[in-house]
C-alpha cells in the first residue's frame, strides 16, 4: 500500500529539517535587483565556505528565473542546500513550477525546498492576468501544480513545499495544502501562534530580516527605514497582519521604534543571533536571515561577518 499524503509529508519535512538545519541566509539580491551570475557563483561558495547549510534565492517576475538560478547554485556548490523563498506563481503555470522543482529535486536529492508565493497584483497586472484574493490564488495553484492532466505524465513531487504564509487563512492553507509555511517580518510571539496552527509535522521557516551594523542607533534608524517601505505600503501583507496583531497604522506607517523591535533584528552579531535563537525557541525549524542594506558584495560581506555567531546555532 503506498503512503497517505500526510505520511508523504511528513516524510518530506523530516528530510528537510534534516538538511537545512536550524539557520540559513537569503543571497542577497534586495530589491529583486538581476545580480549576474558569475557573482552569484563566487558569493554562494563563499556562503558555503562561512559554514552556511542552507541559502534561499527570491524571485519577482521577469529577469532571472529563480529555479534555474537555483540550479546554477547548486551546481557550484558541494553540500549547500538552496531554497526559492519564494518563487512568484505569476513567473511560470502551475505544472511548470512542479516539474521544474521536481527535476531540481531528483538532480540534487535532498538539497532544494521550494517556496512559493502568491506575488502582488502589480505582478499579475502587467502580464495581464487578474490579481485575486491571495488565499484563493495560492489554493487553486498548490492544487493545479499535482493534479494529474489527462495524457501527460506527471513528475512525483520529490521536494518539500512551503508558502508564502503571514495571515491566519493562509497559514492554515500551508496546514492543509503544503508541507510547511514561510512567514517574515513577524514578531516572535506570532512564530509560535504559526506553530501552533501548523502542528508538529509541518516546516516552520521565519524569514528573519536584519541590518547588521555596530552602531545600534544606525542599525535602527536603517531597520525603521526598511519597515517603512515593506509595511507601510497601502495592500502591504506585512502591514495587515501587524495590524491584526495589535499595532496601529500610524505605528507601522512611521516604522515606529515598536514595531522595529517586533518585526526586525539589528545591531551586533550576537543580538542579531539572539532573535534567531527567540524564533527557534518559538517553533521555527530554520529561521532565514535577510540582510537588507543595499548592494550584494555589501550583503555577502554582512553574511559573513555574521556567519560565527550565527552558524554555532545548533537548534
């Protein structure tokens, strides 16, 4: 008798937080900005060689395609595992992001997780497709990307799969849908609230996203800046789930000191390692460290000099 779809999950996340372990690094391409690849090449051995076990690529639509640079990467590294944190649906249909993900998975057995997102409507606008309710959106693609089509094969699914999942409704979609949820930009105690709803066989992975500078007082203001823009945004998604969780849009507009806190980590290597541990402790299998001040070889730099405090993180 072959496995129930829970025990085939489940399956999967043991796998996953096997390889991926408890810390892994976003490549830092902020902006979704197109970073060449011969760069890509020589800044993810580097992560390697820092003694990073797992890196997530990001993807918007248009440029570079996230699952070949994914590919690439994985290439030119010996044991890193890479993840799409996340791939946009709008980049590619349904069974195409399946059969891609299911090739990376049978190339590079045990080494790729794929996460998925629902994008923005701007996205969907401008390849001129409709833009609906997210929830919907994501339920109806996790549910094309494995239903069989009638006279074509269909690739087994040899990877784990988590998505894109900050509010409530979504979260339970992972839950029901999917091997596992990917929030950011939450505070700690809402880590354990995604938990909670997950249960214990789903992959918890909390984007964490941080500005490492000595100057406390720098890193803030920087964090605060970086909140503005991600939260404040009329739609944001990150700013309507903070604002589910008690914290007012003149908060979250402003990048007020408390939601900084809350949402992001800042400062030294040890405070910034201190927030990973917090997540960890609060049901996160893998927290993905995200460096957001600008420029790439800045952003690798950064990776490293985080990578002692970080990497001795042992879950």
């Amino acid at each position: 008798m072959g496995q129930t779809t829970h025990e085939a999950s489940r399956g999967r996340v043991k796998a996953a937080r096997a390889a991926l372990g408890p810390i892994g690094v976003s490549v830092p391409t902020t902006g979704m900005e197109t970073v060449p690849m011969p760069q890509q090449i020589e800044g993810i051995r580097r992560l390697e060689k820092a003694g990073y076990r797992a890196a997530w690529a990001r993807e918007g639509v248009g440029g570079h395609d996230a699952l070949v640079e994914i590919a690439t990467l994985l290439g030119a590294t010996e044991q890193l595992v890479l993840g799409s944190a996340v791939a946009n649906m709008w980049a590619r249909p349904a069974v195409t992001l399946h059969a891609a993900a299911a090739t990376l998975g049978e190339a590079f057995p045990g080494r790729f997780v794929l996460g998925l997102g629902a994008g923005m409507a701007y996205q969907a606008e401008a390849l001129g497709l409709r833009y609906a309710r997210p929830y919907s959106l994501m339920r109806d693609y996790l549910r094309a990307m494995t239903t069989p089509v009638p006279g074509l094969p269909t690739a087994e699914q040899t990877y784990a799969r988590i998505i894109a999942a900050n509010g409530p409704k979504m979260v339970e979609l992972a839950a029901s849908a999917a091997d596992g949820a990917h929030p950011g930009l939450i505070p700690v105690e809402y880590t354990a609230s995604v938990r909670a709803t997950l249960g214990p066989d789903k992959l918890l992975v909390v984007a964490l996203t941080v500005v490492a500078l000595a100057d406390r007082r720098a890193a803030r203001d920087a964090a605060g800046q970086f909140v503005v823009g991600a939260l404040g945004f009329p739609g944001s998604p990150y700013g309507a789930n903070l604002a589910r969780l008690g914290y007012t849009s003149d908060e979250i507009a402003a990048g007020a000191d408390r939601v900084v806190d809350a949402v992001m980590a800042y400062g030294r290597p040890d405070d910034i390692a201190a927030r990973a541990r917090a997540h960890l402790d609060a049901g996160a299998d893998h927290v993905l460290v995200n460096c957001v001040l600008p420029g790439y070889e800045t952003g690798i730099q950064q990776l490293e000099g985080l990578a002692p405090a970080l990497t001795e993180i042992t879950g």
